[in-house]
C-alpha cells in the first residue's frame, strides 16, 4: 500500500475530528469535560458507546477468535443484554437520584471516604491497563501497515495517536466525545460492512452459502453445554451480565457518557439501545471471522488469531479496501482510548485530588490542572504500551478479560454490598480487603487443576473476585 495515499486518508479523517471538535468544545468549561453539562442526546450516546463497547480489540480479535471458539462469545452476549437491564434499572435510577459527576461518590455516602477512594483507584487502575492493552494492539497493526521503507519507530505511533486524541479532547471531553463517537462508530461499521461483502464477492458466495460453509466446518457453533468447559453457556452467559454491570454499570468512562443525557428516563433508553444493537453488531464480528476463516482456507493464507484479519485486509485486499479497513480499524481505536483518557482525569480530578471540593482553587486554575493531569495520562499510556510491546501477547482479548476479572472485581463487591445491604463497614478496614480479593483469585486461577481437576474457570473468575470482596465486607461490617 502506498504510504502517501494512506496517511493522507488518515490524515483526512484526523482532520474531521478535529472539525466536530472544535465546533462542539465551544464555550466548554469543566461541567462540559467531565459529564457534558448533562445535555448529551440518549440516540447519539447510544450509537457512540457501541464504539466505545468494541475497541480495536474486538475488530480483530473476535473475529481472529471464530477459529478455536466458534461463535461461543455470542452467549457472553446475551449476558451482556441482561447487564444492561441491571444498570437500566438498578444503577441508573441511584445515580440520577444522587445526582453524581463521578460515580464512586456513592460509595463515600454509602460505605465511607476510604471507600470511595478505593473505588475509584481500581477503576484508574483498570482503565488504564484496560485501555493501553486495547491502544497497544491497534499501534501494533498500523505499524505492520507501513511500508519496510518507511522507518517509524513504534514509540513515534503511538505518540502520534495519543497526540491526535488529545487534540480533540484536551477542551471539550465529554461533550464533544459524544459526537466524534457516533463519527467513529458509524466509520467502523461501515469499513466492517464492506470488508464482509468485498470478501463473499471474492469467493463468490451468497450470504447463504457462507453460513453452509461455516457448520460444515464447525466454525458457526454457538452453544457449549459440557459444564466443565469454559464455554459451558451458563457460565458465559452468566460472566458476560457480570461484566456489563461492572466494566459498563461500575465504570466511570461509561457512565460519565450515560449520565450526561438529560434525564433518567433518555439515559435507560440510552442503555437498552445499546444492549440490543450491541448484540447484532457482535454477530457480524462473528460473521466476520467465519468469512475470513473460509477466505484464508481459500487462498492458503495461514495468519491466525489477531493477524487473521489484518493480514487479509491489507495484503489481499484493493488498496482503497486496505484503506477503508486502516479508518474503521483507527475508528474502533479513538472511542476507547479518548473515553479512557478523559474518564480517567476526571476520576483522578473529582475523586482522588477532590477538585470539586477545593475552595482555594477558582474555575481557572481548576482547568488548567485538569489540563496537566490529561496529559500525564497521555504520557502514562505512552509508557504501558511499550510494556505491552515488551510482553508481545499474542491474543489481547484474553488479557483485556482477564485483567477486568481481577480490577472490576472488588467494585462488583463495593456496590452490591453497598446496594442489596443495610450494614456499616469499618471504613479503614476496606482497601484491605480489596486487595486481598484479588489475590486470592490470582492463586485460584494458578492452581484451579489441582483445586477443580478438569473443572475450568473462565470468566466467572470475576464473579468470584466480587463474592471474595462481598464476603469480606460483611466480616468488617456491622
């Protein structure tokens, strides 16, 4: 592929971003950055956090996936639509009725100021390990995209991107990421849209006779019922409502978008949407991944998981195709890793320094720190995604999952204890038991051959990590 021709395109892009950012961030202040002064519309948000939802991660690793797993990750979908009628209707109404900015507030309130500080810190922590997995990944494509002839160094990528998010976001943070969202997911949708019809065309297929070809084959399989195995349904199911609640319900980045909507009622509008399309989109990943698997076989390309489909895209494919798929790919990027950045300065702003708290600071001193804490976040991505360089996992999936497993797990706990009891916690006792959670975990997924012979543990590790921090609350409550 010609580089010219793909910087250019990118370029354009970059410069449309920079377009609806400068047209929304107008007489942005610090309400407009952390929750959009509340005045977001539900559709927009909807249809943005399905970018936000997927990332770059889901681009290429669902469909890289199809080969080992089939279509199993649609029963963590169907989980995820029992989430969102959790955070509908259990989350959304408690945090409209506090009226929050950072969600974690509650926690002060409910459970006390160590807390909320805990809280909040296992968000940043995850967030951010979360986010620079998801960045890493895509940096890593685009830079096999480039030409040999081309000498960039990764760091310099990466850089670039993390320049290009905090252009248009360092003003108007939530509430212009609401708009370059719905931009964002609408390029990714399309570029997935066209990659799936180039790809039957080239083998001549209908719709039809793809999905003949995949069972034959054994790639379209859905439902997993061995109880032992990971994919056993009930279990992904199960772990997939439990990862909504948390990584969409529990985390500030998604919340910040969903209580920026005007009122309780467009928000729950907001989420339900979301569920639903989230399903169908899911689906043509998975879609997606079958018709690369019988396109790959096809043209004895022998790229597998993460590589499948960018090898395909830009090494088998027209260079305008080639181009398409590098937008929707840095498409899938941006909404995920801009959402991260700004949910994560507002958390550490509101909950870690208390901005909102402090009186001997006026509006515009308070910006300018929020400013220089946005770009020690940038620096701080910077520095984890040359650690995920060094690590070099093949699957990135699996590491996002698993490193929300052990992070979301004492908030799953914070709040549940928080909502479905009426005891008082020893406050100081708290971080404790947080971290010991956690760890508890670690040795049960080490050892879980010798715990529970050919019983696998999955994704419900994060379960577990939520009962572990449930039950060591109610021990240092009263």
């Amino acid at each position: 592929m010609s580089p010219v021709l793909l910087f250019s395109f990118v370029f354009g892009y970059f410069l449309l971003l920079l377009g609806v950012a400068w047209y929304t961030s107008k007489n942005s202040n610090n309400d407009s950055f952390f929750i959009g002064n509340r005045n977001s519309n539900w559709m927009l948000v909807a249809f943005g956090m399905i970018g936000t939802s997927l990332s770059g991660v889901t681009f290429v690793s669902v469909p890289g996936a199809v080969a080992k797993e089939s279509f199993a990750y649609f029963q963590i979908t169907l989980g995820y639509l029992i989430g969102y009628l959790v955070i509908a209707y259990v989350l959304l109404p408690l945090y409209y009725k506090l009226n929050l900015t950072s969600i974690y507030n509650y926690l002060s309130g409910r459970l006390g100021f160590k807390a909320y500080k805990t809280g909040a810190s296992f968000f940043i922590l995850s967030r951010t390990l979360g986010a620079t997995a998801r960045l890493y990944l895509v940096v890593r494509i685009l830079q096999d995209a480039l030409p040999p002839s081309v000498h960039i160094p990764f760091w310099v990528t990466t850089l670039i991107i993390l320049i290009m998010i905090l252009l248009y976001t360092y003003e108007g943070g939530v509430k212009t990421i609401v708009w370059t969202d719905t931009l964002q997911t609408t390029c990714m949708l399309a570029g997935l849209v066209i990659c799936v019809v180039y790809l039957l065309n080239q083998m001549g297929m209908s719709f039809g006779d793809s999905i003949s070809a995949m069972h034959e084959k054994g790639y379209s399989r859905i439902f997993f019922t061995n109880p032992e195995s990971k994919f056993f349904f009930l279990k992904q199911i199960l772990a997939g409502a439990f990862i909504t609640i948390t990584m969409t319900g529990m985390d500030q980045e998604m919340m910040q978008k969903n209580i920026s909507v005007k009122t309780l009622k467009g928000s729950q509008k907001n989420v339900l949407t979301l569920g639903v399309i989230l399903m169908v989109v899911l689906m043509l990943f998975l879609f997606l991944g079958g018709v690369l698997l019988l396109f790959a076989e096809q043209q004895g390309i022998a790229a597998v998981g993460d590589k499948l489909f960018p090898a395909i895209a830009l090494n088998h494919m027209p260079p305008i195709v080639s181009v398409i798929f590098i937008i929707a790919l840095i498409s899938a990027l941006f909404p995920s890793a801009d959402g991260a950045i700004t949910a994560l300065t507002s958390s550490f702003c509101i909950d870690i320094i208390g901005m909102q708290r402090r009186t001997d600071m006026n509006d515009a001193e308070k910006k300018k720190l929020r400013q220089r804490i946005h770009l020690i976040f940038a620096f701080l991505f910077l520095v984890l995604v040359m650690v995920y360089k060094w690590i070099n996992e093949p699957s990135m999936i699996g590491v996002i999952l698993k490193v929300a497993a052990y992070t979301y797990g004492p908030l799953l706990g914070l709040f549940t204890f928080g909502i479905i009891t009426k005891r008082a916690v020893n406050d100081k006792l708290v971080p404790f038991v947080c971290i010991a959670a956690p760890v508890i975990c670690f040795f049960i997924d080490k050892f879980q051959k010798q715990l529970f012979g050919s019983f696998e543990v999955g994704l419900e590790l994060l379960i577990i990590n939520g009962l572990l921090t449930f039950v060591g609350l109610w021990f240092i409550s009263h």
